[in-house]
C-alpha cells in the first residue's frame, strides 16, 4: 500500500498528538499549556467545544514536535488531578475510532 505525503503528515502528526479528556469545564488553555508544557514543547492545542451552546465538551487534543514527547505526557500526565477531575491522556490516534469523535464530525 502506498501514501501519499499528506497521508504521511496526518499519521506523523496523530503519533505527535495526545487526547486529553475528562478536562475541567472551568479549564482554559493557558492552565492546560501550563501543566502540558512542562513535558515539551507544544505545536497545538485544540478544546473542543460544542458548536451550538459554545461550552466546552470536557475534551481536547494536543500535538509535540515528536512521539517521544507525547508518549512523555500520556506516561506523566494520565491519571493527573486538576479541579477536582482526573485527567485521561491517549495517544490521540486511539480516540479516532470512539463514537464520541464519530458523532462530532457530523457536525464539521
């Protein structure tokens, strides 16, 4: 099977990118940014918010330079408390399967 170079990007950047879920509703990206920065630098961030009332849906993602880095993260940061919840960081590929992020592309 052959990829193209933009198939290529899309598998390098979901092994550089983590999901973070069970994130705060009061939680802003500068607190995420805080506390996911320590591990390595980050290239993105992205809350997910819900498009018809605004709020956010308790989850997000984030990409590294590398693999490396965000296996770091999953590896320091799942399971870390922050207001009161206990955060679930994967590696972002493993959460492309999951209904939840099937039912929100309808709505790209």
């Amino acid at each position: 099977m052959s990829y193209s170079s933009a198939d290529q990007s899309s598998v390098d950047k979901s092994m550089r990118s983590v999901f973070v879920g069970n994130i705060p509703y009061r939680a802003t990206e500068e607190n995420l940014r805080d506390i996911f920065g320590d591990v390595g630098q980050i290239m993105s961030l992205k809350l997910v918010y819900d498009r018809e009332t605004g709020r956010p849906r308790g989850f997000g993602f984030i990409e590294y330079k590398d693999q490396q880095t965000a296996l770091k993260a999953i590896q320091n940061l799942n399971g870390f408390e922050i207001g009161g919840r206990v955060l679930r960081v994967d590696n972002a590929s493993t959460q492309k399967s999951r209904p939840d992020m099937r039912s929100r592309n309808e709505y790209d």
